[in-house]
C-alpha cells in the first residue's frame, strides 16, 4: 500500500528513489539495530537509525536518477527520522510518502 500510495502521489524520480531508501534503508536498520543493537531509542536504536541514513544515502547516491546530493542526503536524513519515530502509521507506509515528499519540497523550494 505504501510503494504504491508513493507511485501515485509522487512524480519521479523521487518516488523511485523514495522506494529505494525504503527497501534498502529500513532493512539495513532492522538488520543492524537487531545484532548490534547500540544505545535503545524506544523499540528502535542509535545504530539501525546511523545505518539507516548511511545505506540510504549510498543508495541514492548510487542511483539518483539526476537528482542532486543535497536533495538525496535530505531525503536520507527524512528516512532516517520516520524510521526512527515511533509513530503509529507503519513505517512502510511512512517512509517513501515522507521522504518522497520531502526531496520534492526541498528541490522545487
């Protein structure tokens, strides 16, 4: 529900790299803060949050699909921040919508 509410309300690339940050941000901190679980921030921790931004900013970098590093690390840095929230809406759902939206905000500002 979450990639295609992106699909949808995001134009691209944004919601391409917006995908990406989901399917490789969240699974890299999941992975990290569960065996090398570093300071505990709710059910969440320092070291999934640091390796959340760190794989979202490499893969965006990676493949950008033209869009500049300051809009991508700011997306990263969303990510990174929706994953860390220990908010109510499923971070599936919040991440891509979120960052999505928020690279294209920070570049058409």
């Amino acid at each position: 529900a979450g990639s295609l509410a992106t699909i949808i309300l995001i134009p691209k690339p944004y919601c391409i790299v917006a995908l990406f940050f989901l399917a490789v941000g969240d699974t890299f901190a999941a992975l990290v803060g569960m065996n090398y679980p570093l300071v505990k921030i709710g059910r969440k921790t320092l070291s999934g949050s640091i390796a959340c931004f760190a794989f979202c900013c490499m893969i965006g970098l990676l493949f950008s699909f033209g869009l500049n590093s300051p809009t991508i690390i700011f997306g990263s840095f969303v990510a990174t921040l929706v994953e860390l929230s220990s908010m109510k809406i499923n971070d599936n759902l919040s991440i891509p919508i979120f960052s999505g939206l928020s690279m294209y905000i920070f570049n058409i500002a």
